[in-house]
C-alpha cells in the first residue's frame, strides 16, 4: 500500500508517503509559502520514497480545521494530483493528525489538539486512542471560546497531552490543565 498524505491546513507544509510499511515525512514551517513550497515538497517526498505519483493507492489530506486558504491550498493541489493520477481521496482532520503526532513523540493515548483560530477562537477536540490504534473523538471536534476549552478541562480527569499553536496563544486555557 502506497498513500501520499498532504497537510497544508496550518502554517506549516507537512507531506508524508506511506510505502509498504516505511514513511517518507517532511514537515516544514512556512507560514504563507504553502503555494511555493508544497508542491516541490511532493517531487522530494515521492523522489525519497522511489515511488512515481501513478504508483500510489491513495492521496490524503489534511481537511482542516486550520487557515481557510491554507486548506483550500492543499485540497486543491491534493485533487489536483489525484485526479491527473486517478487516486481516491482520503479527508483526514488536522486536529486528528495532531494527536497522532503527539502519540509519536510521547506515547500520549490521552490528546487534547487546539489551534488558534484567531478573532478569539481555537479549533479544538479530545482524542483517545484504542488499543487497534484507532483514534475516537472527531465528534469532539469544535471552535470554541478559550473560556469554554477551560470550562471543558473541569470536566476531564486523568492525564491528557496537549498539542498546538491553541494553548500558547491562549495561556488561560492552560491554567484548566492544572488538575487533569
């Protein structure tokens, strides 16, 4: 199985390839260069995997929640690829991808994924990963006022790891975290 997953929904590019059990990943900082900069990301990603555009499965995509124009950036460049190579898109939340990035990285199973959303909101969701590897908790996902994303953290318990530019543009939100 062969998937390109392309993400441009934040200020960063992120382009990774599934290729038969080894990932190819690159993730770059960018704000505002998305439109120059994801499509040689692309060409480099697929050059490392040895894999020609023809040869995948399937292209994914970051959907969003994230910068509206940063995520028509990738879903159009996503459909672009996929309908020049005849590939079945696949729509994957970014805020889900926060939280599998945060398993990498820490082990957490237990994500809390906030991103600014600026005028005095974050995008937000809770995340709980199963056993199988299965994330639950897109039906958490929302925008929200950082007094409700406290107001949520009273209800929670246990330990949670927290992932996205939400929690450092709001520091308010962080004192909620100080019981889970």
């Amino acid at each position: 199985m062969r998937i390109l997953a392309i993400d441009t929904a934040t200020e960063a590019c992120s382009v990774a390839l599934w290729n038969d059990g080894t990932t190819f990943a690159h993730f770059e900082e960018c704000p505002r260069e998305h439109t120059q900069r994801i499509l040689p990301l692309v060409k480099t990603i697929l050059t490392e995997g040895n894999t020609a555009l023809t040869d995948l499965d399937a292209l994914a995509y970051g959907r969003g929640p994230g910068s509206f124009t940063g995520a028509r950036i990738g879903i159009g460049i996503a459909q672009g690829l996929a309908l020049g190579a005849d590939l079945p898109m696949i729509g994957v939340s970014t805020l889900a991808t926060m939280a599998q990035g945060a398993w990498r990285m820490t082990g957490a199973t237990r994500v809390l994924a906030a991103i600014d959303a600026r005028m005095g909101e974050v995008y937000w969701a809770e995340y709980t990963r199963a056993e199988n590897g299965v994330w639950h908790g897109e039906e958490t996902e929302a925008v929200l006022k950082p007094e409700a994303v406290t107001g949520r953290l009273k209800q929670l318990s246990g330990e949670w790891a927290t992932v996205g530019t939400g929690w450092p543009a709001w520091p308010e939100m962080a004192r909620g975290l100080s019981r889970l």
